[in-house]
C-alpha cells in the first residue's frame, strides 16, 4: 500500500476559471471524489476545499483543491500537512504542464518545479521538491506566445479528445499509486 495521504488538485478558483487548461487538476480531483463518492467542503484552516474519507480498495483518503490561487498553492498544501504532521512524500499533487503534449500523463516521484508557479509555492512551502506529482499535458499547438492566455484558456475541440482520455486514465493511475505504489504505476503509465 502506498503512504499517500493527500492527494491535491491544482486550479483557480472561480466561475471564470472552470474547465481552463490551468484547472486540470481541480477537475482529477472532483472526479476522484464522486467516483469515492466524497463530499467537499470549504474548510478555511486549509484555505481550500477539502474532502476526507474511505476509497475503496484504498481506505482513508483526503483530497484538497487550493483557493489560495495557483500562485500560492503552497500555503494550502502546507496547512494540511502541519495540521495532519504529514510529510512531503505523502502528498500527490496532480497539475497541468506545458512542457508534455496534450492529454499525456507523466508520473514522477519528486522532480523541480519547471516554470510551474503552483509548484513553486508548493516547493518553497514544503521546503523539499521530493514528493510525487501527476502532471498532464497542456502542450501549446498554435504555437503563440501567450502562456498566461494559454493556461488559463479552455480546450481547443481538437484537444479536448485528448483531455477527455487523461481525465479518465488519470483515477485510474492515482489508485494505482494508492493500491500498488508509485513505482508500480510509473512502470505501467508513463
């Protein structure tokens, strides 16, 4: 069995933002929590939305979606952890990239933050880059240079097929990582 014990969504929060390329990770988390059929609520110690409870085949299972903004993502991921004495390594964080093609999941056990604001904050709050993370990717194929407007735009219809797909395997390789470990499910989905 795996040690996760968090496992965080990256996004905005707002109307405006739903469903925005940037907001990737909110959307693993909330289907995360309707196919574990948890509830969220606004909890502000944690400065997000939060939901606890038993997974199938899993056990007990937290989930948080920051309302700190992406930029400071860290401030929520860091009140968990101290309130619960968590450590870095039993938190996944699940967030978009720019750097992978659309659709494509990547797992990784630690890594650098690679021009990711969210991961920034949350590498400076946690004081440590080795914790896993999922990312999935947002990949520019118009090739303009407008990252801001790209990040926090909604999916082309030629991508959103391919984000249709990540958004279903994504579940399945996070209960992977919580049932068989990360290492096991790096193996058979990156």
């Amino acid at each position: 069995m795996s040690e996760i014990k968090l496992i965080v969504g990256l996004g905005n929060p707002g109307n405006k933002y739903d469903k925005t390329r940037h907001n990737i990770g909110f959307e693993v988390v909330d289907n995360l929590a309707k196919n574990w059929q948890l509830d969220w609520s606004k909890n502000n110690r944690f400065k997000g939305y939060y939901s606890e409870g038993a997974a199938p085949k899993i056990g007990k299972i937290r989930l948080l979606k920051p309302l700190t903004y992406m930029n400071n993502s860290g401030q929520a991921v860091r009140a968990v952890c101290d309130w619960y004495k968590f450590s870095p390594e039993s938190v996944l964080i699940i967030y978009d990239d720019l750097d992978l093609p659309v659709g494509r999941l990547r797992l990784r056990s630690s890594g650098s933050a690679g021009g990711h604001n969210g991961m920034k904050s949350i590498i400076s709050h946690l004081g440590t880059q080795d914790f896993p993370r999922l990312r999935i990717g947002i990949q520019k194929i118009d090739g303009s240079k407008d990252t801001i407007g790209h990040v926090l735009g909604k999916f082309s219809p030629e991508e959103q097929p391919h984000i249709n797909e990540a958004l279903k395997v994504a579940p399945d390789v996070i209960e992977t990582v919580l049932i068989k470990g990360i290492e096991k499910a790096m193996n058979l989905y990156n």
